[in-house]
C-alpha cells in the first residue's frame, strides 16, 4: 500500500520499519534485506503474517523516501467499535477523516454507567487524555477532558478543542483511559 515501498535491511537501524504500541510499550517491527521478512530485535521469529489491529495506531519509518499510502477499498458505512482498555493505548477512529473528541464521543454521557464512561478532570494526571504523536493535524498535542466532562484542552492552553479535529486519519493517536469500556462505539461521522 506503499509507494515506493519499504526498503529492507539486515541492520535494524538501517532498514524502514513499523513502530507499534504493545502491552503499553513502543515495539519497532524492521524489513530485513530479503524485501519479505520482518524482524524485531531480541527475536528470531518472522512477523511477516503480524497483523496491525484497525483500532490501533503505528508509525511508519521510512529512511529512504517519503511513501504515500493508498489503500484500495470502501469507506465503511457503520460505526466503529473499538474495546477501550483502563490505561495507555494505541487508537484509531476506523474512518479516513480527521475527527473531534466530540465527533467521536469522547465525553462524560450520564446514562452510559459510570464505571465505563470517559473520565474529566480539571487536573491531566487524573483525566482521560489523547495524545497525537505522530501526524497531521498537529503532531505531539496532548489534550484531557475537563472537570465539566465535556471541554477537552490541550495540556498547555486553554482553548477547547472538543469540536476541533485533532484525532488525524493518519497521525500516531494514543488514548489514556481511566475506565475501561468493551461496548466503545465511534458513531459515523458522515451521512452516507
């Protein structure tokens, strides 16, 4: 899906690679020179047959040549689930649009029960938070949901960004939750 495509090679700092968020720590998965086989350092085994989640986010490291990513297909036209873990995790939104917290549903609802709904705070360490890493709209942002459970505000200002797409269709996103939710639902940003 990448054009050109990846270049491999035998030395992991030399060659491009895949930067996933696993178990809550960055793994960088390398193509060795044979153009097929995909490594990770400390293993023998072959990732080539890995499958990237569509609920998660990766970077992709390309020494060579800047890609571009074209990926045959059609837009789905349901909502996205997505099993939202108590923690650090990768993220994405399952659409190829740059979307809002509020776009994705990212605020306290009170009919939803409480220990599965997004949690606000006025301090950061004790909300739920996004972080763009990586990416378009606006690379290392990080935001948390407000005390009124509704306002989402970068970690240094003050603007709300709830209604601002932060949440890019091709940005490295990582999500911090303080409550788990399995029944996370991504309601469709657009009428089809």
């Amino acid at each position: 899906m990448l054009t050109p495509g990846l270049i491999g090679r035998d030395n992991p700092l030399l060659a491009d690679g895949v930067d996933v968020l696993e178990n809550g720590r960055a793994e960088r998965y390398f193509l060795r020179a044979d153009g097929v086989t995909w490594s990770k350092a400390g293993s023998t085994e072959d990732f080539r047959g890995k499958v990237l989640p569509p609920d998660g986010s990766f970077a992709i490291e390309s020494k060579y040549a800047a890609p571009a990513w074209r990926h045959a297909g059609s837009v789905r036209t349901n909502v996205f689930r997505k099993n939202l873990v108590r923690g650090l995790q990768s993220f994405a939104t399952g659409f190829p649009l740059d979307l809002s917290p509020a776009q994705i549903g990212a605020f306290v609802d009170p009919a939803a029960p409480a220990s599965r709904r997004w949690t606000g705070s006025n301090l950061f360490a004790l909300a739920d938070q996004i972080h763009v890493l990586l990416g378009e709209p606006a690379p290392w942002q990080f935001s948390y949901l407000r005390g009124n459970g509704s306002t989402w505000r970068p970690l240094l200002g003050t603007t709300d960004v709830a209604n601002t797409p932060i949440l890019g269709a091709t940005s490295l996103v990582l999500i911090r939750r303080v409550n788990a939710d399995g029944a996370f639902r991504i309601p469709l940003p657009f009428v089809p």
